[in-house]
C-alpha cells in the first residue's frame, strides 16, 4: 500500500473494509440463525449431553463484536480519504 498514491490506497482500504465488514455481519447472521435452529431440536452432545446451540449465541456474540470493530476501522479508513490527519494517523504503523 505505502507505494500507491495516499488517495488510492485509501480507496482500496475502504473497499477491503466494506466487504470485511458486510462478510462479519452476515456471518453473525447466520450462525444466529443456526443457533435459533438448533435451540427448537435436541441435538446434544454424546458424551455430555450438553446442547449445541448456547455455543451459536456466544459465537454470534463475538462475531458482532468482530463485526463492529471492523465497521469503526471502515469508518476510519473512510474519513482517511478526506482527512489529511486520520490519514496520517493510519499511515504512520504501515512499512
């Protein structure tokens, strides 16, 4: 990235972010509705007889969480294509 124009690179940026952001969301979707599947059967574990689907709900949490951390690093890319000051402020960690 650091040999592309600033501008571009930016854009680029932005654009990884986007797909990043909408892929973690609609993975949060899914294995929410996965787990709201499973919640309605009785598929346990065998050995311990503990069900699947509480799992689903810890992972659905933790990929929203995931998933907004990616969207404020978008939003922050974003303003980078503008802001000569968040740009720096990105730029100054890439070798």
């Amino acid at each position: 990235l650091r040999l592309m124009p600033e501008k571009v690179a930016f854009a680029f940026l932005t654009l990884v972010n986007i797909l990043g952001t909408a892929t973690a969301f609609v993975l949060a979707v899914c294995v929410l509705k996965q787990g709201i599947k499973l919640s309605t059967s009785t598929v346990q574990g065998v050995l311990t007889g503990i069900p699947y689907y509480p799992f689903y709900y810890i992972c659905f949490v933790g990929l929203l969480i995931f998933a907004l951390a990616h969207l404020l690093t978008t939003i922050r890319s974003f303003m980078a294509l503008f802001n000569e000051e968040v740009a720096q402020d990105i730029t100054k960690d890439w070798q």
